[in-house]
C-alpha cells in the first residue's frame, strides 16, 4: 500500500488530469475545435512536458502519472487544433 500522501497526489492527479477528459471527448465527437485557444494549448503542452520531466526526475509516480496522461490529452486537442488552423487558416 502506498504512504497517505501519495495517495493524495494520485487523487489531486487524477481531477486535475481527468478535468481535460470531457473537452477532449467534445473534440473528438464534434471534430469542432473553434473553441480551443492554441495559446493555452501551448502553455499547457508546455506544463505537462516540465512537470512530467520534473516527476521523472523526482521518481514521482503520482506527477509522472498524471502528466503523462495531461500529456496525451493535450497532445490530441493540440493536433486536431493545428489541423485545423492549417486547413481553414483561422486561429
């Protein structure tokens, strides 16, 4: 069994990552992504690429963790944002 405060870092990981979920999941049933903001895309791209550098510097699981799958969200939302741009020129 993991220490109490890792257990507190998996929770807090787990809603602060799994926050993206229902835009990521609007994205992908709409294919609508006018109302994504690639600057925030970007700074969040940014975040979780630190942070999850930052845990696996640490050995943190619970950064690792929920950065990695912040990551993947992002990653997704960021690309389909960009396609996007590139097709219709609109930022």
């Amino acid at each position: 069994m993991h220490d109490p405060i890792t257990v507190l870092g998996l929770v807090a990981g787990c809603f602060s990552t799994f926050a993206l979920a229902p835009q990521a999941i609007k994205v992908y049933k709409t294919q609508h992504v006018e109302q994504l903001s690639i600057g925030m895309l970007g700074l969040m791209f940014c975040g979780a690429c630190l942070w999850l550098t930052y845990g696996l510097l640490r050995d943190d699981v619970s950064i690792i963790w929920a950065n990695a799958v912040a990551f993947l969200f992002i990653t997704y939302m960021g690309g389909k944002k960009v396609a996007d741009i590139r097709r219709t020129g609109k930022r």
